[in-house]
C-alpha cells in the first residue's frame, strides 16, 4: 500500500515540478538577478513541497510555490547582507516614479524620512507575506495586477484588494511607530 502511495506522490510532484520550475525560477531571478542562486532556491522550494505536499490543497500549490520561493529569496538576501538592496529598490521606484496615487510608495517615502520603512517592511512580510509579495511584485518588479494573479493563481481583484490592505496596514503600522 505504501509503495502505491509513494508512487502517486512522486508523480504528482513530477507533473508540478514539470508545470511550474520554470516560473519558479524567473521568480526567484527576477528578485536575485543570479542564476544559479535562483536554481538553488527553486531546488529548495521543490524538496520543500515535497516534504509538505500533503498538506496544500491542490489549488494552493502554485501560490504556495511563489511565496515559499519569495521568502527563500528574502532569507539568503538577508544571510548575504544584502536586504538593503530591497529597500535601495523600493526608493529608486519612489523617485522614478510619476504616479503620485501608488499609495504604499508614498506610505515608504515618509517611512524612510523616519528610518522606520525597513522594520515595517519587515513586520509586513511576517505578519502578512502574501501581502508583502503583492506589493513587491507590483512596485518592485513593475508587474501588473495581472500578471501577479497569475503567478500567484489568484485573481485580479484580489490583487488590487491586498494592495489597498497592504497599504493601509503599512499606514497604521508606520503611524503607531511613529508615536511611540
């Protein structure tokens, strides 16, 4: 009976690995800008989901996918001392950017004026880390509502939904550091 089992496992983790590596992969690159480090942290999302397949529903895999790998992304960014790269990003974004509507960008710009925005950020991508990948695909990576749904396997409007909440937790999260 177990060796059925294990063989059913296997081939559902071989039709995943099949659909998704490759998304994977540019996710982890599009974050990182190596290669090999993004191979690395899709192999470790992939032995990850192997060990914990039982537990995701199937329509979860591909969300859990991405933000299993963002969070990888972030961890070897931070052991590599090198999460302030992140935050250079969400400024040089700031500046370059014309839209004065894009909410959270203007939330780190009064953040960063207060030396606060790394922390919050990173309260954010703890407490709320699907939240906090939204935000960093749409302002970080430029990518529309659209296509962060399909990467996540979500809809649009639920994109646009965590960005409107992301932005007002990072309001009130900035406002209550900023008077204590």
């Amino acid at each position: 009976m177990r060796h059925v089992r294990d063989e059913k496992h296997a081939k559902k983790m071989q039709e995943i690995y099949q659909q998704y590596r490759t998304a994977v992969v540019r996710h982890a690159y599009s974050m990182l800008q190596n290669r090999a480090t993004a191979e690395d942290i899709c192999q470790e999302t992939f032995l990850r989901l192997d060990r914990d397949l039982h537990k995701i529903p199937p329509e979860k895999v591909k969300s859990w996918l991405f933000s299993v790998s963002g969070r990888l992304v972030l961890d070897y960014l931070r052991k590599m001392g090198r999460v302030e790269v992140s935050a250079e990003t969400v400024e040089e974004k700031r500046q370059t950017c014309q839209d004065d509507r894009m909410e959270p960008e203007r939330v780190l710009e009064r953040m960063e004026q207060a030396g606060t925005y790394k922390r919050v950020l990173e309260y954010l991508r703890e407490e709320k880390p699907l939240w906090y990948q939204v935000v960093c695909m749409a302002y970080l990576e430029e990518k529309s509502n659209r296509k962060i749904a399909e990467e996540l396997g979500i809809s649009s409007n639920l994109v646009s939904q965590w960005k409107r909440r992301a932005s007002a937790w990072l309001r009130k999260v900035y406002e209550e550091r900023e008077n204590v």
